[in-house]
C-alpha cells in the first residue's frame, strides 16, 4: 500500500493542490477561467443531487413513472435529459422494509452523477470502500447510524464504470399532505446511495 | 480463455473464474472463484481499452459465499461482470 509521503506534493493541502494546478493551467494557456467558472457553475446548478431528488419525488406520487423507472431506469432517465455518461446505465433499485440496497465502488469511486452529482468525499475513502462490501450492516450501523435488523436483507451494489446504481428510498409517512413542489426537500443525497433510511419517519421529523 | 455456451441468462449459477482476464475485465478480487447467481443481463458494453462491445451480467453472491469470517445470512452482494470471466456451473 502506498505511503502518502512517498507520492510529490503529498504533504499539501487538497485544495492548496488544485489551486496551484489551476494557476499552472491557466498560465500555460492549457485551461481558461471562463471553462473552469463554467464547469463549476454546471456542477453547482445542473448537476447534482436535486435531479435525484426529483426522480424519487415524482415515483413516490406517481405509480406508473414509478414502475417504468424501476422497469428501464436508463431510458426513463434519459427521457428527462438525465444521463450525459454514454453507454452507461443507471439503474434504480428499490428498497422496502425487507430490502435494503446500498451502493459502494470497491475499487475507485464510480458514482451516478447525472442523477446525484459528485461523490461525497467519504464514498471515494479506501474505509468505506473496504468496510461497506464486506460488513454493510455493521458499518451502516457504526458510520451511519442506521441499524438494521438481522431480518432486513442488505444487498450492496458494487457500481462500476458500465453500470451505477442509484437508491430509490421508501417514502416517510406523511407524504400525503406535502405538495409535489415540495416533495424533493424530503429526499436525500444519503437515503440515494443507501446510508440512510427516509422509511423509518415521518416528514415532521424531516 | 473458456468457451461460453450459450449467453447467460438470469438464474443460471455461475463461478468466477480464476484466469487471468485482463486488466480492464478483471472481476473483484473478493469474488474470485466464487459461485452465484445471474440475476440480469445488463447488455453490451465496450470494455475500457476494448473496441467491440462484450456482455456484462449482473451477478449477485451470499456474503457468506465470499468471506468465511461473517455470519450475516441475510447480506448479499451484487456485481456486474463480464460474461467471459464467468463460467456455468451446473446444480
């Protein structure tokens, strides 16, 4: 396993790095602030875990999206403009109160970002990664605070580059009386990869 | 390299195989040789560094199947493998 001392610049500060790459890219004339800014502003209000939010809003009101989403998640997403990864399938799998999945990338961090945006930073770590595939239940339980009875089915999806996954969570109770404008705010990023579970309350809790 | 069958189909069991596949095919290392179940047919995908498009299948394991130190009964794993590193086994 590789020292992190042994790698040049290992002792800098992550974001340090990307600043002074940045600098370098731009003086060399390889990279223009314009891009950046425009790559940045994409990831902040395009891309991201709202796009999520409203896939599993809408499955919760809506029955039918909720069957063709599960029965063709590429070509249901794609129909909203929601992949930009070809050749790549995103699929969405349901968890119930017996079936709990939960998504981990065992050996890099491939992630569905058209639907959740970028990963977070403690999805691309080697303790996750190891410890999610092999111990779910006890990791959901220690790292995430969601434990789970021995009963509950717990299937881990190990995404890869071809085909990533993305959790569709139980609602909470009370959904009934939330407006669908409303709805996305009750989803989240955490309960679409699977360390957290939106079934177990009530939107008063939310 | 094994001679596929015939296309795998959800429910066959299936081992992985303990070749070398290369690099860019190779399944995880914690599911080497060990037997599951195909649970779907994920389609035709080219392979990083590959240019024909080859067979992924999405294959689910008992964790007890793969780690001989866990008792959870009620853990399985879900993976999506190349067809060609995977082969049938029979009952």
């Amino acid at each position: 396993m590789n020292d992190p001392g042994d790698l040049p610049g290992s002792g800098a500060h992550p974001e340090d790095r990307a600043r002074g790459l940045q600098s370098l890219l731009i003086e060399k004339e390889l990279l223009s602030t314009d891009l950046v800014d425009e790559v940045v502003s994409k990831y902040e209000d395009d891309i991201g875990p709202m796009n999520g939010k409203q896939v599993v809003a809408r499955a919760w009101r809506d029955s039918d999206y909720r069957e063709r989403l599960l029965a063709d998640s590429t070509a249901t997403l794609e129909e909203e403009g929601l992949t930009g990864l070809d050749g790549v399938e995103i699929i969405v799998v349901e968890n119930t109160e017996q079936l709990h999945n939960v998504m981990v990338c065992t050996l890099c961090s491939c992630f569905p970002w058209p639907v959740l945006g970028l990963p977070p930073t403690w999805y691309k770590q080697p303790g996750y990664r190891a410890r999610m595939v092999k111990r779910p239940r006890e990791t959901l339980r220690e790292d995430f605070d969601l434990p789970l009875d021995e009963d509950v089915e717990i299937r881990v999806r190990d995404t890869s580059a071809e085909v990533r996954y993305m959790v569709l969570p139980q609602p909470p109770d009370g959904i009934e009386d939330i407006s669908a404008d409303k709805l996305p705010e009750y989803v989240t990023r955490e309960a679409m990869i699977g360390v957290e579970r939106l079934g177990d309350k009530h939107v008063s809790d939310l | 390299m094994t001679d596929q069958i015939a296309p795998l189909e959800a429910g066959t069991q299936v081992r992985v195989d303990h070749v070398d596949p290369d690099a860019y095919k190779r399944p995880p290392a914690y599911a080497e040789g060990a037997e599951g179940t195909v649970t779907a047919v994920r389609g035709e995908f080219i392979p990083p560094e590959h240019t024909t498009a080859e067979p992924l299948v999405a294959v689910q394991f008992a964790a007890t199947d793969l780690w001989s130190d866990t008792d959870d009964q009620n853990q399985t794993i879900q993976v999506d493998i190349w067809a060609d590193c995977l082969q049938e086994v029979s009952g």
